[in-house]
C-alpha cells in the first residue's frame, strides 16, 4: 500500500486567512491519527510567520483569533486541539468576524 498511514482533507480559509494563505481551499495529506493541532502545526511552518501572527495561539488564547470547525463542529465543543481528524474531513479556519 502506498499510502498506508495516510490521509487527506480538505481545508477552507475564510476571510484574511484566505488573503495570507492565497487560497480558498487546500487539500492536505496528514499521517493517520494527526489531530487539528498537528494541522495547525503544519499550516504555521507552510505559511510562516504572517500566518502564525494571525492566528495567534487558538487553543490558549481566551478571545482567539481564529476557529477550527471540523465538518460543521466547532472544534471547542469536541476534544479541542486534540480533536483527530479523519479521511476526507473539512475543516474551516474563520477568523473573529467584528460587529456591533
């Protein structure tokens, strides 16, 4: 099997995401098991430190700047950062959306 071990995802930017990573949506291929904080791992050393500054730190920060949905679910509300991803899901990255 050439790919044992493997999985791809799909994830959609929104907003300045989308501006820093240039891009709507990216599939990326992760070891089976990885979780949203390998990804959020992977994505800071793909995109660098703009990316980095604008995600801040999502899993530490009480007001973060950006928010993991995967398949639909705010990731808060299933094991967090260490929510496991599987083949085939979607994961949303939106940052803060202003209002008032």
């Amino acid at each position: 099997m050439e790919n044992a071990g493997k999985m791809k995802v799909n994830v959609k930017f929104l907003a300045s995401i989308r501006e820093i990573v240039g891009a709507h949506e990216i599939r990326f291929e992760l070891n089976s098991g990885d979780t949203v904080k390998d990804l959020l791992e992977l994505l800071e050393s793909r995109f660098g430190v703009e990316f980095k500054e604008a995600a801040g730190k999502p899993f530490e920060d009480e007001n973060p700047r950006i928010r993991f949905l995967v398949n639909g679910r705010d990731v808060d509300f299933l094991k967090g950062p260490e929510t496991e991803l599987k083949e085939g899901d979607l994961v949303v990255l939106i940052p803060p959306v202003g209002g008032g």
